[in-house]
C-alpha cells in the first residue's frame, strides 16, 4: 500500500504493494517474494484484478455487488464478485470493446459496443444476440422509460434501437458532421450529443425535436488557455435537473446551468490533453475530472482543486464506486488502480476493514520506501571507509547518492563503530531516567551559554504570565523556545561579555542585577548537583525573597553610570602606562626596504606626499597641478575645455640635463681659449 498526499488528502493506493526497486531482475524480485513476509503481505483487494495487458474501460453495477472491466489482447470482459474478493467469470470478444453498459442490477444484462460497428448483448449465461450499426460507434446511452438504445459515431445521424420492439426507430438528425458522446439526464430524459465542432446538442426524446444548442468550444477559450486548433467535446455528464459538465479535447472542463447558455465555470486541466471522464460527488460538491494523465478533484462552486491524483500509467477510464470514498481506473498497463480516498466517504460494505487499517496507519505514520535498501552519500561513503565500491554493483546510483543493501550497511557499520550499541542503549536508559524525572518537581534548566541572560528572560515571562493572569492578554512566544534564537545559547561564540566597555555603559545596573542572578544560578547550580549525586527529589526551594527588592531610582543609576565611566577610565589609563612600558623595553631595530630597479632613492618624505597625492581624488590632484604650473586650462572657440599638461622631470633626467649643460658650457670654454692662442700665434709671427 502506498499513501500519498496532496492538500492534507490521504490518498491510499489498494493495488500497490511494497515498492521495489525497478534496477532488480526477474529472478531477485521471485525470491524476495519468496523471503520477504512484507512483499507476500502486500494487499491484494481483489484477486486477480488485472488483464494480460490493457484495460479500457470498467464500470460498477447498480446494486455494488459486481465489478466489470474490459480490456486486451485477447478481447475479453472480467467480472468481479466484491461479495468473493474474485473473479466471477472471463468472456472472450470477437473484437475490441469502444464502451459497454450494464442495463440491470446486476451482470445479467449488458451491452458492449464493439469498434467493428457490432452491438453484442450478454445475459446472465452469456452471448445472446449481436447486430450491427450502419457507421462506426463511439458512444451510446439507454433510455429507461422508453428502453431505447441512443448510438452516435461517425455520422450526422443518432441511431436509435428499441430492445422492446427488436427493431431501429427513425434515427435523430442533428447538424454536427460527426457525434463523439451522449447522456441522459436521469431526472426529466433530455438527450446530449457532444460533436465534433465543440457543440452541445440537446434533444428531447418524446417529441424527437431538439431544445438546445450550447457552443462550448467558445466558451471554453479564456484569458489564460493556450489552443492550437478546435475543441471537441470528449466527456459529457449529467448532474439531477440542471447541472451538466462538459470535458473539451483540449483539456478543459466546462460547468453548465441548463437555463443558461453560459458556463458556471471553466476549469483547465493544464495539461491539453482529452478530458476521458467526468464524475460528480455530491456529497463534498465536488467534481472528479480525469485525463490520460491526471484525475483532478475541485469544487463545482469554486472551482478550487480539492485533492489530485497521479497514477504512474496513463488512464483509460475513471469509475467512481456509489456512495463510497473508492476510485477505480483502467489504465495502460494490465493492473487495474484501485485507490481509497477517506475523506470522500467510508469504505464501501465488502471492504469496510479499510477503514480500521487506514486509522492504524495514521496513527503510526511510516515513510517506507525501498525497505532492503539503505540511501547514502558521498560523505557517507567516506565516513565508513567504503569509497573503493563507487562502480561496483554493490552500489547503485541515484540521484546525489548511491543506494546500497541494508545488510551490509549495518555490518559496515558495526565494524566501524563496535559500541555503537552500547551508546544506544546509554542513550535509551538515559531517556527513561528523564521521563521518570518528569514526573518530579521540575527544575529551572539552564543553557551552558548565556546562563544570565536565559535567567533573566525567564524571569520577564513569569512576570509576563503574571500580568496576562490578571489581564486577558495574548501572550508572545518566548525566546528560549523558537527555533530561529537556538544557536544563542548553544553556540560559545554567541556568549554576551559582560565586562566589554559597551556592555557595561549600557548596562549601567547590571553590577547589582547580576549579584542577585548569579546567588540564582549558584541556587540551581547547587540543586542540580544534588539531584546528579542523589537523584532524588530535592527539598525545598531557593527563597526568592531577594526578588521582591524595589528598583533603583533614577539618581543611583545616574551615580551608577558616572561610577561605570570612571572605573573604564581608570582601565584606560593602566593600559596606557603599561604600553608605555613596553615601548620603552622595546628596542628599535632598523628596518630595510627594496628599491626597484629603473628606480632612484629620494626620501620617505617625497614617497609620502605621492602617496598623500594618490589617495586625493582627480577633482583635487587637478587643482595641485595647476597650481604647480605644470596644468593649463583653457577654451576653445567651439566652446569646450581644453586640457594642457606639461611631464615632470626626474631628478636623473634632471643631473643629466645639468651634466650636458656643464659640458656645452667647458667645450665654449675650450673653444674661446683655442681661439685666443691662436691669435697670439698669428701676432707673434707677425712681430719677428
């Protein structure tokens, strides 16, 4: 049995047993059903509710007692007793049943359209007569009063076979090219044809006229449905004297009054899939929706969605067993679903133990899924010493794990930690002792963190339960009890230092406050050891008749705060001297630094003031510059800025340009003095 739940709506689903998973061979899943008690235990409702291979369509007679489904390959029709828990009878077809309808109480008479245009009626012995109608069917409807039989298909034409006459009856002319469902009301007789177009036609049977027209395909187009191409009507149900439902090929349900053409209600599916079935249940107003993929279950009023539920195989047909919370379906797969919802109603007579078994299992909740296999990580893996398996089939992949048999995952682990069990059982005495304790007086427990603090709001909410006793008020949730202030008294790093100078000027009284906690936490203290050493009930309680003291007023908290600030400031100037101590202890030792290459060694001071000038914004190293000279602004005639900035020299770049100047100014020198001998020469020659 698995449970699921949607909207807090236990859905428990009768045709699955123990869950197993789908990597296990044939031969592995015949001997757990030969070990295993759990998987031979699994509830079987109704035995053998299946077919070789798909089931197409199942309906329940009108007295509750039989269950009868048709399916593939072979053609065949199963009938089950409830009253037996079994099989009744089998009944193999010429060809595949389209629909089928049980027209008595019980199994005695039923009808099954055939997709080979054959009607075949079955009495209670068996085969008993087959006709044929002129187009291929696809629905059909009795009329009780008048024991008509209503076939529409392939045709324009609604086919009409009296079963008291033995003979066809003028056939219904409608406008529709082809009809793919019918219904009759119950109630008054009004006859619907769902067609083709998306249009709803409604005839009445006494007059052979027809009443109504209803074009569902548009009205089920709205604001946030999506549609490719044309609705069809797929599903068509009838609901007392005025209500009808209608389900479109695009997966939407259409709610109609019959005094209005309007819908009371569309409701999509989301899905664009055909809607297969419609059913109402009266009992919650609700209305059980189903396609190939999903059965939805909303309020007829609201439409607000009530429950869902999502079968693993795509559906075929949807039954809903009369006045019972049970839901049967045909699905594409040779079981057939059976699903037991509580909340609809009770069990149905032949299985009322459900009820019982669903009570026991929640009160005892279990979240058992893949019972001989043990989910674990990575980190898991590591911890026990078993990462040398990943690839092996030992461990099989899943997900962000790996799954692996359960046996050997507590060998491993027993291996690894031999006292686990010793532990355990530590564990589980120490428990009992506690509840045993419970029943004594209870005791104040303190957190190991912040022990003054959780003292402190316990004692505002005893204060606070006081006031709310005398006054009716709505008391708040304590900090000690959520979850989200949990760490503050768990984790060291969270413990408030009392002797921090913020906390001291802020909690100016929390000198006299503490003393009084601390004589508390002494009390406690004191009584929780004597419970450890004697564990029995302590006598007595600490007197808190220190509690009772009246506040400080305003001038002590003043004198408070001022005895505080001067205490903090002597602190400061202690620390100062011994600062000044150490300074004058230490001996200074010269630091070396690393100058890069390509670069020259100026001073500290002129890397200071680059510095000073690099932390400047742009705005202000502009400014400098242009006071410096080495930064010009000016306009232009357009009318914009512009920007004239002139290189600062090196001071090697600069010893350069001094040494050149040095030399030009020698090599003139030199050349002035050449010159001057070189006239004294000519002077001098001259003379002689």
């Amino acid at each position: 049995m698995q449970v699921s739940s949607l909207n807090e709506v236990k859905i428990y689903s009768l045709s699955c047993g123990k869950s197993l998973p789908e990597w296990l061979s044939d031969r592995k899943k015949r001997a757990l059903q030969k070990k295993d008690v759990d998987v031979r235990r699994r509830i079987e409702l109704i035995q053998d509710f299946e077919m070789p291979t798909v089931c197409t369509t199942i309906k329940v007679s009108k007295d509750g007692q039989y269950i009868l489904a048709t399916g593939t390959y072979k053609p065949r029709v199963r009938c089950y007793d409830t009253y037996q828990l079994s099989l009744k009878f089998e009944r193999c077809l010429d060809s595949e049943v389209v629909t089928f309808e049980i027209l008595s109480d019980d199994y005695s008479k039923v009808v099954f359209l055939h997709n080979d245009r054959y009607i075949e009626f079955h009495s209670q012995s068996g085969f008993y007569y087959k006709t044929r109608i002129p187009k291929f069917g696809r629905d059909f409807s009795y009329h009780y009063p008048s024991c008509d039989l209503y076939f529409v298909g392939a045709s324009s034409e609604v086919y009409r076979l009296n079963l008291e006459q033995g003979r066809y009856l003028n056939p219904l002319q409608t406008d529709a090219a082809e009809n793919n469902v019918c219904d009759i009301n119950s109630v008054h007789g009004l006859f619907a044809t769902g067609t083709i177009e998306g249009r709803v036609e409604c005839w009445d049977p006494r007059t052979r006229n027809r009443v109504g027209l209803l074009d569902c395909a548009l009205n089920s187009v709205t604001a946030d449905s999506e549609i490719n191409n044309l609705p069809t009507i797929s599903a068509l149900k009838f609901n007392g004297a005025l209500t009808m439902a209608v389900g479109t090929s695009t997966g939407q349900v259409l709610l109609y009054d019959l005094r209005s053409d309007k819908p009371l209600l569309v409701k999509d599916h989301q899905y664009g899939l055909p809607i297969k079935s419609v059913h109402f249940q009266d009992s919650l107003d609700l209305i059980l929706s189903a396609d190939s993929r999903i059965i939805k279950m909303w309020n007829k009023n609201s439409g607000k969605i009530f429950t869902s539920l999502e079968p693993e195989h795509d559906l075929n047909d949807v039954c809903l067993y009369p006045n019972s919370g049970m839901l049967l379906t045909a699905n594409e797969t040779p079981k057939m679903g059976i699903y037991y919802i509580p909340v609809l109603g009770p069990a149905p007579r032949w299985c009322s133990f459900l009820d019982n078994l669903t009570e026991e299992l929640e009160e005892n909740p279990e979240s058992t899924v893949y019972d001989d296999y043990k989910f674990v990580t990575k980190k898991d893996l590591e911890n026990l010493g078993l990462t040398h398996l990943i690839g092996s089939p030992f461990l099989r992949a899943y997900m962000h794990g790996f799954f692996m048999d359960i046996r050997l995952y507590h060998k491993v682990k027993l291996m690894v930690n031999p006292f686990a069990y010793e532990e355990y059982r530590k564990d589980k005495i120490r428990q009992k002792i506690e509840e045993t304790r419970a029943q004594r007086v209870q005791l104040k427990k303190l957190p190991k963190v912040n022990k003054e603090l959780a003292l402190k709001l316990i004692e505002e909410e005893e204060e606070k339960q006081k006031s709310t006793w005398k006054k009716k008020v709505k008391s708040l949730p304590s900090i000690l009890t959520d979850d989200r202030f949990k760490v503050m008294f768990e984790n060291p790093d969270f413990q408030v230092d009392e002797e921090s100078e913020e906390f001291r000027l802020l909690n100016p009284l929390v000198s006299k406050i503490s003393e009084k906690r601390k004589k508390k936490l002494r009390l406690l203290e004191q009584q929780e050891l004597r419970e450890k050493e004697e564990e029995e009930e302590p006598e007595g309680k600490p007197s808190d008749a220190e509690s009772s003291e009246s506040s400080d007023d305003e001038k002590a908290w003043v004198e408070e705060v001022r005895k505080q600030r001067r205490l903090l400031q002597q602190e400061e100037k202690v620390k100062r001297q011994e600062r000044l101590k150490e300074d004058q202890q230490t001996v200074l030792k010269p630091q070396f630094y690393e100058i890069k290459a390509g670069e020259e060694f100026r001073s500290f001071k002129d890397s200071a003031t680059k510095q000073k000038l690099m932390n400047k914004t742009l705005e202000d190293r502009l400014k400098i510059e242009a006071k410096n000279g080495t930064l010009s602004v000016s306009d232009t005639t357009v009318g914009s800025k512009q920007l004239t900035f002139t290189l600062k020299r090196s001071e090697q770049q600069k010893k350069q340009q001094e040494a050149e100047k040095l030399h030009r100014q020698e090599r003139k020198r030199l050349r002035r003095s050449a010159g001057h001998l070189k006239s004294r020469r000519k002077r001098g020659r001259s003379f002689h």
